[in-house]
C-alpha cells in the first residue's frame, strides 16, 4: 500500500474512521444523518492535536453520507 501523505498517521486514521462509524451505528438512521451532515459542515480546527484522527474521522462520516438513503 503506498501512501502519498506522509503526514497521515494511518493508525490514528483508522482509529478516526472506526470510531465515527461504531457512533454512526449507534444513532437511529435520521440522527446519524443529522450528525454527520452537522460535523462535515463544520471547518476543521486548525489547531487540531490529531489531524490524521480528525481525518478518518470525517472521512467515515462523508461515506455514510454519501452511501446512506435520503
């Protein structure tokens, strides 16, 4: 696997990625919608401590939207 980022943290990515979905999946299908159109319309901290965790994070939550039914 080649990673043209050299900044990401892959495992911090990851780690991002999988958390938003557990919450996704925890949240009836209208509240995830609602939190991860929330989240993605918001700008990204600047001073973020984690960049690659925010990544993932918002990564997972652009897929659920874009796969999830209207």
């Amino acid at each position: 696997m080649i990673i043209a980022d050299t900044h990401l943290d892959i495992d911090l990515f990851r780690r991002g990625f999988d958390d938003a979905n557990a919450q996704l999946d925890a949240f009836p299908p209208a509240w995830a919608r609602h939190h991860a159109s929330t989240i993605m319309a918001n700008k990204r901290d600047t001073d973020d401590a984690q960049p690659s965790y925010t990544r993932g994070y918002r990564a997972a939550l652009y897929g659920y939207l874009r796969h999830s039914s209207v």
